[in-house]
C-alpha cells in the first residue's frame, strides 16, 4: 500500500502461511523473510509511470525505453533522474542509485543532478529536502574516501 505521510510503499500487515501438512511456521523462517524486498517487489509491479503525454507504463516498460532511449539531451536526462529518483523512493529502493544504474552515472553525478533539478525547481518541496540530504551526505563521504564510483562507469563523470 502507499502511505502518503511517508511517501512510499509499505508493508501493511504481513502474513506467513505454512506450505502444507508437516511443516510448520517457525522464528528462523520469520527471521528469514525480507519484509522490504517483498514490498519492493510488490511496488515494482504495480506502479505505473506517466510520461511526457503518453500512456502509463510499467516498471519493466518504463525502464527498458529508457534503456534503448540513447538520444536524450541534457534537460530531458535531469527529467529522467527526477522521474527515476521519485520512482525509487515510491517503491522503497535507493533513488540516487536507481538514478546511476539507470542513467549509466555515477554516484556522484547522479548526486548533482538531482541538485540541479532542484535548483531548477523540478522537484517537489518534500523531494527537494530529501536530494539536499542526500547531497550533503555524499559531500561528506566523497571527502572521506573519495569519490563513489557507479557500476559500468570507469570513474567520476566530469562536465565539460
């Protein structure tokens, strides 16, 4: 279910059912159960995404014409890391992750996008508070450690 005081998908109530008889519901398979997997999961394949005036797609739709969708300009890839950054927070995933996977980015570049997008008043209040959060956040581990790389990038993005 969506809860809008928290802006995300939740687990209402949950519910363990034995497989049959001989088998029993016990505390290591409660142990077991990923409660935020299952509502990610769940979330992944009910919420529909609009697009720029076209019908709702799926998750699955959704992702995959952004895959195969290479000749996108710079204003309409900071769109699609608004949609991707609210998309994830919907469905309880890490939004500036989804954000470098999808977008083929780094961390850190996913990080000043959604800065710019706020900055550009592309993002909602609440949405906004949560991207300057997260972009201290990562100020702040980048200079402890350096900066995060994300997967398929060779390092940092550098705008030219």
């Amino acid at each position: 279910m969506y809860d809008t005081a928290l802006r995300r998908a939740v687990a209402e109530s949950i519910q363990v059912d034995r497989d049959g008889p001989g088998d029993e519901v016990t505390t290591t398979l409660l142990r077991d159960i990923r409660v935020q997997a299952i509502v990610q999961w769940a979330a992944a394949r009910v919420v529909r995404i609009d697009g720029d005036g076209g019908a709702p797609e799926s998750y699955g739709e959704y992702i995959a014409r952004l895959r195969t969708d290479e000749g996108r300009s710079d204003d309409q890839n900071l769109r699609e890391a608004v949609r991707l950054y609210r998309l994830a927070s919907v469905i309880n995933d890490g939004p500036l992750k989804l954000v470098s996977e999808e977008l083929n980015v780094s961390i850190s570049t996913a990080t000043r996008m959604m800065n710019r997008a706020r900055v550009a008043g592309l993002v909602d209040e609440e949405t906004g508070r949560e991207v300057y959060v997260q972009a201290r956040e990562q100020q702040l581990r980048e200079q402890a450690t350096g900066p995060v790389v994300g997967p398929g990038s060779s390092g940092p993005s550098v705008s030219r």
